[in-house]
C-alpha cells in the first residue's frame, strides 16, 4: 500500500528524510539509525536535487537512509515533487519493502497542502511499471509507503487524494501504452465503461451511425478508413446541481495514426497518439473518485487513421458538424478533424459552459519548448488563470501560445471555408495554426487548447517520475482546473 498517515514510526526498511537547505536533521530519528543519519547528514547541504544513500544493517537487517534535497525554499513545488520522486527510486534500488517518509522533518513542506500531495503522488508514479506483455514481469520491491507527519488528518487527507489523482495517472499509462490491436476504439470505450462503474460517472458510447446522425463528417472522414468502426465515449460526472457551471474535457483518441494518404515515414509507436483521450479518461476518474462538487464531462472520439481504399483523401471537401466546409490539405492532420467535431458536440449536444481539450496534436511544439513543457492557446481570460495555477499545483509546466490572427491566411482555401493544415506555406507556428484552427469550432464560446505531443511520452530514463513509455501528462493538470471551479 502506497500511502499511509502516521504519527509514529513502525515497521521500515526505508528512511527517506527530506532536507531543507541549510537545516540537517531536525526531528528524532530511532537510536539505531541515529548516529549514522548525523554522520550521513553533516556534510549533506540538503540543496536541490542532492540525494544521498547510506545503508547499514539494524537488527538483523539492512535499512537505507535516503537524503533528499529540497534547496532553500526559493524553489517551485515541482522541484519538490521531483526530489520525492528520485527518493522514490532510490528505495527501488536499495530493494526496500517497506518505506517511512519523515515529512515533519521539512516543516515549511508540510505547511502546503499541495506539497503533501504530490510528495505521496511522486512514489505512486515513480512505482509504476508496465507489465502488460512481458514473460517476466518488472516488480517493484516497493510494498508500503508511510508518510510520518504530526499533523495526521491533513496527511490522510493528502493520501487519499493523491492516490485517486495517482489512479487516473496510471490508468492513463496503461491504455496509452497498450498497441493498437488491443487498444481498439472499441476497447477505450470499454475502459470508460469499467472506469464509469468503479469511480462513479455514467458513460454513453455512440457508434457509427449515430456519429453520422450528429452529421460529424470531419469525425467520420478520419475514421472510416479502418475496419476498427469509431466510438464517441462521453463521460458524465455530476457533482454539483444541475444548473451549476460545466466543462467538457475532451481528449484526441487517435488508437493509431498511420498518417492515411500523407504517410508518416515512423509509426512504430503512433498507437500512443491518444494520449489526450488517455488523460481524459484519467482525469475523469480522479474527479469523480475526489468527488469534486462541479459537473464534467469528459469526451474522447476515439478512432483509427489508416491507410485504405475507404480512407479519406487530400483535396476532399468534408461538412463538419457545425456546417463549415474543410478542405483537407493533409490527411496527417487528423487530430484536429476529430477533435473539431467532438468541440462542436461538447457545446452544442451536452451545453457545457467552456470546453478544455487535449491533445498530441503537433511536433511543431516540441521544437519551440522542447520537452519538458506543454503548450496551451486560449480565447478566454478566465480560462487562462486557471491553467496557469492548475500547472502549478499539477507540476505540469505549460506555456501559453498566442492565438495569432496573422498566421490565419496560411489555412485559407479557395474552395472551401478553411484547409485542415498549411501545406506548402512558410508561415510557420505549427502549433498555434493547429489551435487557431480548432478556435473554428468553439462557437466562441470559452475554450483552450492543450498541445502535450512532446510530454505524453518519456524516454527512458529522463522523467523521475516516469519509465520509458506513457507520462500521463495532463491527468493531474485537468484535474487542478477542475477543482477550481467547486464552489
């Protein structure tokens, strides 16, 4: 069990002491480790990202002192985050069991709700591993996390939250990480389903002939080339009355992208591109299992781009569904065509009051922020404010875009409304032509674009909280936006 409130130390083969800057050892640690902590700590200057590991045995067993840095307090929370995060694998080193996180010995710490928090997520995350298809799974030793902290209720509290948060987050790695011919649209709206009845949302699942019905012809233009018929899921938590404020949160679920007609020249993990749908669907669960007191729903068009004799072509004109008329430029712009319709159902069939979407939409946007921030676009002010404190609290670092008018020319068509993509243009901003197109579908109402192609996935190695594979970028993110909006 990761994550447990106490107030006394029991049972441990673990000691993870988090040091402030300058201030050592400050709390009471048991006789048998005593001595070796003050001699471990007195040259440990506790500043950020130091760590130090010292392992001895105790009673007949080997127990591990880990030391974490979290500098001098001038630092961001998520400089925080990842230092819980790099203790957490350390103890995956040193092979513990049973782990005890000395919370109190870092006061200014436990003062901040969020910081208990994403100290409990960060072993929830670091923790993970996908064993899905291997003969030989990859266990962690890690069995128990306690966090040692006078004030008992708040850390409960803090627990129980991070670990639903942690839950979404983990759900999200696993379907991302799942290759196509499992990971179906069929089977992501399974996964709502059972995700629906274990944390408590109600899921409604349209198919083809009602995603024509609701003439969602840039939706449907994507997905009628695969054999694998596409799924609108659509969420719904109500957590607040019914004439209270809503959001929709709807996420690109793209089960695999082979770019259709406009081939991309690397597929091999192109089944990772809903990783939007993913967060949504992770979002929505630690929402609903936080019982947050705001109405959400969460929609993800989940379908495939494949290459086929029914598969839709460059230069096709395609009826969105609120009418306008897109000439497709490129059919590797797919993620936008799909989510354009699914915006457009989000305020017109479910009424929602502003809508968030999320997506891998562009690697136009790795190249401008690199890899360890997420773009956003947004028409409203509102909006704006609360991604910036939600990419706070979240400890996913986003940067707003500029929605710029001027870059608008480069998706003019002379026998459409609009192109899907820019094709020969020397424009440039990739990302923000992406989001200036999807503001064509938001009858303006309130609404924001979040571009993660560059976060959803880690390399091995680089992220503390993350191995190889699906982040579950957003997840945290969406869930902080939505917070915000209880009243």
């Amino acid at each position: 069990m990761i994550g447990k409130a106490i107030t006394k130390l029991e049972n441990y083969d673990a000691l993870v002491i988090p040091v402030e800057e300058g201030k050592g050892i400050l709390i009471e640690l048991p006789e048998a480790v005593r001595e070796a902590a003050s001699l471990a700590a007195a040259d440990f200057k506790g500043k950020k990202s130091d760590t130090k590991v010292l392992t001895m045995p105790v009673d007949g067993k080997l127990v591990s002192l880990v030391l974490i840095g979290l500098g001098d307090g001038s630092g961001i929370l998520k400089d925080r985050f990842l230092a819980f995060a790099q203790a957490a694998q350390k103890c995956k080193e040193v092979k513990a069991v049973r782990v005890s996180v000395l919370m109190d010995n870092a006061p200014e710490l436990t003062k901040c709700p969020f910081a208990k928090e994403k100290a409990v997520e960060a072993f929830h995350l670091a923790n993970y591993s996908f064993n899905e298809f291997k003969s030989q799974p990859e266990v962690s030793s890690v069995e128990e996390v306690s966090f040692l902290c006078a004030d008992e209720k708040a850390m409960t509290a803090a627990v129980e939250e991070a670990a639903n948060c942690a839950a979404g987050i983990l759900k999200t790695r696993d379907v991302v990480n799942t290759p196509a011919m499992d990971m179906t649209p069929e089977q992501m709206a399974s996964e709502a389903r059972k995700a629906g009845a274990f944390c408590g949302f109600s899921v409604k699942v349209l198919g083809k002939s009602e995603i024509l019905s609701n003439n969602m012809g840039a939706f449907w233009a994507v997905a009628k080339g695969s054999a694998h018929e596409p799924r609108l899921i659509v969420m719904e938590y109500h957590g607040a009355p019914a004439d209270e404020t809503s959001i929709a949160l709807v996420g690109k679920g793209m089960m695999y992208d082979s770019g259709g007609f406009n081939l991309k020249k690397s597929m091999t993990y192109m089944y990772t591109d809903m990783a939007g749908g993913g967060a949504v669907l992770g979002a929505m669960m630690a929402i609903a299992k936080n019982k947050l007191k705001v109405n959400v729903y969460g929609i993800i068009p989940a379908c495939q781009n494949i290459l086929s004799r029914d598969a839709y072509l460059p230069g096709d004109i395609i009826t969105a569904m609120n009418g306008k008329k897109i000439e497709v430029d490129n059919t590797d712009a797919e993620g936008r065509m799909v989510l354009a319709d699914a915006i457009t159902y989000a305020f017109r069939v479910c009424k929602v009051d502003r809508v968030i979407d999320i997506a891998t939409l562009t690697g136009a946007v790795g190249t401008a922020l690199g890899k360890r921030t997420a773009a956003y676009m947004t028409n409203d002010d509102c909006i704006r404010q609360l991604i910036q404190k939600a990419s706070r609290r979240a400890c996913e670092k986003m940067w707003e875009l500029p929605l710029d008018e001027e870059l608008m020319p480069s998706l003019s068509s002379h026998i459409a409304d609009i192109k899907n993509s820019v094709g020969a243009s020397s424009m440039g901003g990739g990302s923000i032509i992406g989001g200036l197109f999807l503001q064509e579908f938001t009858d303006n109402k309130p609404w924001a674009h979040l571009d993660i192609a560059a976060l959803a996935g880690a390399e091995g190695g680089y992220i503390p909280t993350s191995p190889k594979g699906s982040t579950g970028f957003g997840v945290s993110l969406m869930y902080h936006i939505v917070k915000q909006l209880e009243k």
